[in-house]
C-alpha cells in the first residue's frame, strides 16, 4: 500500500511569523495535534503539540509572544507519494518522529501521522 493512498491530504498552514498561541487556538479548534509553518509562502518546519511542551512551555517562554518559525521542528521530513506505508513506518521509527510531510513530485500534498499509521494497520490483514 502506497503512502499516497492513505494520507491525510488536509494540510493546515501558518506563517511562521504568528504566535505559538494562534497556532495553538488552531490546533484546538481544527482538533489537529500539527501545523505546517511556512515562511514567505514556502513549508519551512511542522508545529507540533511536542514542540508546544517541550520548546515552549517547558522552556518557559510566553506562547503570546513567541514566533512559531522559532519553535517549530525543522527542516520538514518528506517521503513521496510512492513510498510504501511499511517504508514510512521504518523512516518514523528510525528517525522517532510522528509525522512524516508527503510530496508528489516535489509539492507537499498531505501528512502522514502516527495515527494514520494505526488506522491503517488496524484495517489491514496481519502478515508479520
């Protein structure tokens, strides 16, 4: 099974110019645990509710005035549309990251989460 056949293809975007307490309302809101930051237009890095704990509120810094292009993870982790979900699933636990951006040719179209990856396996016949 391809990974572009099962990824979410519902991007949320923010420049990284707002605050870390916008992004935070918008995770809230859209109940999504990411954002992809972009700067002038371009993905730069992926907000997420780790970097709000760890960067952020551990480090005691004031969500209010914190930039998210100062906090987020970067650079992007990107696998294309081909890669299989058995191959994403390797790339997440060798690299320990819980999302990985999904391009075809050389365009973000969608993200794949740790979620997605249980979704997908509970669906699926087991063949360890």
């Amino acid at each position: 099974m391809k990974i572009g056949e099962v990824c979410n293809r519902k991007l949320f975007k923010m420049d990284g110019e707002k605050s870390v307490l916008e992004a935070c309302r918008v995770m809230g809101k859209k109940r999504i645990g990411s954002v992809l930051v972009t700067l002038r237009g371009k993905p730069y890095g992926i907000f997420t509710e780790r970097d709000l704990l760890s960067r952020v509120l551990a480090e005691g810094v004031d969500p209010k005035r914190a930039k998210l292009k100062d906090h987020c993870s970067a650079p992007l982790i990107t696998v294309d549309e081909s890669y299989t979900v058995k191959e994403c699933a390797r790339i997440m636990s060798d690299m320990g990251v819980r999302r990985l951006l999904v391009t075809s040719g050389g365009k973000l179209v969608g993200i794949f989460t740790s979620s997605d990856l249980t979704r997908v396996l509970s669906r699926a016949p087991l063949d360890f």
